[in-house]
C-alpha cells in the first residue's frame, strides 16, 4: 500500500479503522462474550459502546464523501457499475448501523434487557459481514485506483478538504453526520 495517493492514504487508513471497530464488535457479539449481556456497571464496556456510536457516526459521514466526491470520480472514470454497486451497498448497510447505533443508545440508557442485546448482537453480526465484504471491494477497487483518477493537486486538495470535514463536527462538538 507504498504507493496510494494522499486521497488513498486517508481513505485506506479509514477503512482500517472501520475494520477493527467491526472486528472489536464481531469478537464481542459471538461466542461466550456475546453469551455474557452489556453490563452498564461496567464503566469500561460502557465507553466501549459510547465508542461503538461514535464509530457508526463516522461511517455515515465517510459514506457521504464517498457518494458525494469518490463515487462520482469512478463514474466519470467510466465505470458507473463500479459506483453504483458500492452505492447501492452503502444503502443496504447505512440502515443496518443506524439500528445498531439506535440500539446501542438504548442499552447505554435502559440496559440489555427487553431482547435489546439479541437484537444488538444479530444486527452486529449482520453489519460485520456486510461492512466486510464492502470494505474490501472499495480497498481493491478505489483506494488502489486515485493514481489514474486524480493530479496531485486534486488528490492533496479532496484529501484535505476531507480531513478537515471529519475534524469539524468534533471542534464543533458536532454529534456526526445525520443522513
């Protein structure tokens, strides 16, 4: 991965962030962990949950610079199958995070009971493995491409353009992105 463009770089290394935050949630979900309900006494499962939310928020603003910069990119590339698909899985996985996000909540404020945490775990399950496969496709299909698609200026100034988006709503004690 020596060779992204500055674009590839922010996106690859949000993709791996993304990947061990499904990763963390699959681990807790399955098996005996997920046998063992949320314990909200339990202050360290508690920040991990909070951080669980926050990482489902930036999963839809990363979706948006996706829809709204990359996608279009790819379209003009001349390959508008490519876009449309990873569009289309954007909205098949978008509402799988939001109940997971919604649920979450819930467990913070109300506990695990009342089915909470079978449905937690399923819907964490269900987004594990369309997050999986979706990541993967845009690894070997998007990040390795920016080189074809864009001149340095371009790639350094969507680059910036995009960090600097991710670090707003967090001076602005923003909550992330509401799509």
């Amino acid at each position: 991965m020596g060779n992204l463009t500055l674009l590839g770089q922010v996106l690859h290394e949000e993709h791996f962030r993304i990947l061990v935050c499904i990763s963390d949630l699959q681990n807790r979900v399955c098996g005996e962990a997920g046998e063992r309900a949320f314990d909200p006494a339990d202050e360290q499962e508690r920040a991990e949950m909070q951080d669980l939310i926050h990482a489902l928020d930036r999963v839809l603003e990363h979706h948006a610079f996706e829809e709204d910069v990359v996608f279009p990119l790819i379209r003009a590339d001349g390959d508008a199958a490519l876009a449309d698909l990873l569009a289309r899985e954007h909205t098949v996985i978008e509402p799988t995070s939001q109940r997971l996000r919604v649920l979450a909540a819930e467990i913070l404020q109300f506990g695990p009971g009342d089915g909470r945490w079978a449905d937690f775990r399923e819907i964490g399950q269900v987004l594990f493995s369309q997050m999986l496969s979706h990541l993967e496709k845009e690894e070997m299909t998007i990040v390795q491409r920016f080189d074809r698609l864009l001149d340095a200026a371009t790639d350094h100034r969507l680059a910036l353009q995009h960090l600097s988006s991710r670090l707003l709503p967090a001076v602005a004690g923003g909550q992330g992105a509401q799509r």
